[in-house]
C-alpha cells in the first residue's frame, strides 16, 4: 500500500478551490464531492487522505503532524506562530489585516486605546511598534459590534471586500497587514514524505503563476 500523504483544507470556498488545485496535480479524491457532511476522504489509489477542519484549526493539526501538509491564512500563522514549515504562498484568500472604528472615531493619544479583536497577539504587536498604549478585549466574532456599544474604540480584523464594516456603518483606519493562503507542513513529517510533497508544491507553484 501507498505511504498516505494527509492533508487538512480548510472547510469553506477556499479549500474547494484549494482541493482542485490538488486535484491537477495529481492528487484526486472523487468521493470528496459526494458527500457534504462527512469530514474525512481518502484515495488509497493515490495515497492522499484529505480532511476538512476550520480553517484556523489548520495549522495545528499540522504542527501535531495529524496532518503532513495543509492551508492556512497568513493572519493564523502570525496569531499563534505554529511550529511549522512555510512552503509556498498560494496568492490567494487576499485580504488585510486593518483597524476599523465608527466613522467619527477620533483618537485621543493621550489615553489608552480599546482595541476588540479576535487576532490579540497580532493586534499587540502592532501597537507595540507605534509605541501605544492598549487595552484588549478578546472576542470571538462579530467583533463589529464592539465599536458600535462602546465596548471598544477600535476593532482589528481582516477586511476582505469591506461589506461587512460598511453594514455596520465602520470604516477602515488603517491596513496594516496583506494575508494569504500558505501551503504548509510539519517539520518531521516534510522529510519522510518529502517526494509527495515536492510533487505538490511544484504543481501548486506553477498553478498559482498562471
Ligand atoms: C471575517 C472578518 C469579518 C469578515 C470580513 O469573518 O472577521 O467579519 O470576514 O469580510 P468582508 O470584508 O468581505 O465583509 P469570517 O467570515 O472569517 O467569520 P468569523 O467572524 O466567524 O471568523
């Protein structure tokens, strides 16, 4: 039998597109499209499992090496900095990392800033290089509605077609970070399976030139 090669994609549009991309090179799973509520898929003619996980759940499965390589976006990598191997920059998932407010936000220097968010170490680190004074509030989601309660001056989220601010009447302060997918693996896990995961990543290099 093959050596299986596990790969997590992240549920959602993203991995559909990404499980194509798999699919060209070389790695297909026929029943993945049949099925929409199972979680895990395997093609033992090819060697290749494939399970779908949330998408900020990627990287641990495969720091853990429950899964040899995966997809995660820029903004979970620098958030929790995964042990990790960085292979290739899908050029794809694009969107910014921003601070938002209400649209008569002024900042006062002068005092400490409520920043909500669900991204706290990124959020840190990012006022940590202006030099500013901050007090996080860690929330899970909808963390548009923090500015609009008072619970928070601004937020830090990811900004992708900006619907979502604008329905909930928010502007964009400031992008300050570009995120996209990255094809990743785990470390031990890249050697022993190194000629199946080279054979991908040169057919993902050259599908995202294209
Ligand atoms: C992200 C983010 C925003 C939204 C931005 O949430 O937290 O709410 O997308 O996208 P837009 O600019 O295209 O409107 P996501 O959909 O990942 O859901 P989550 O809040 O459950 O993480």
């Amino acid at each position: 039998m093959k050596t299986m090669l596990n790969v997590a994609l992240p549920k959602g549009r993203l991995g559909e597109k990404v499980y194509a991309m798999f699919e060209k090179a070389g790695f297909p799973c026929p029943s993945i499209k049949e099925n929409n509520r199972k979680l895990i898929f395997e093609n033992q003619d090819v060697g290749v499992r494939y399970f779908w996980v949330k998408p900020s759940d990627v990287a641990i499965y495969v720091e853990r090496g429950a899964a040899d390589i995966g997809v995660a976006g820029k903004d979970i990598l620098d958030e929790y900095k995964p042990d990790i191997y960085e292979l290739l920059d899908l050029n794809m998932g694009k969107c910014d990392m921003c601070v938002a407010a209400k649209s008569d936000f002024v900042d006062d220097r002068a005092k400490t800033l409520t920043v909500a968010t669900k991204f706290t170490n990124i959020a840190k680190a990012h006022y940590a290089s202006l030099g500013r004074d901050i007090d996080i509030i860690h929330l899970n989601g909808s963390i548009e509605i923090a500015p609009i309660l008072e619970l928070a001056d601004v937020i830090v989220d990811i900004v992708e077609t900006g619907t979502t601010l604008k329905e909930n009447n928010l502007v964009v302060v400031e992008r300050f970070m570009p995120i996209s997918a990255r094809l990743i693996a785990n470390k031990a896990n890249f050697m022993f399976k190194n000629e199946q995961i080279e054979k991908i990543m040169s057919s993902l290099l050259e599908q995202t030139e294209k």
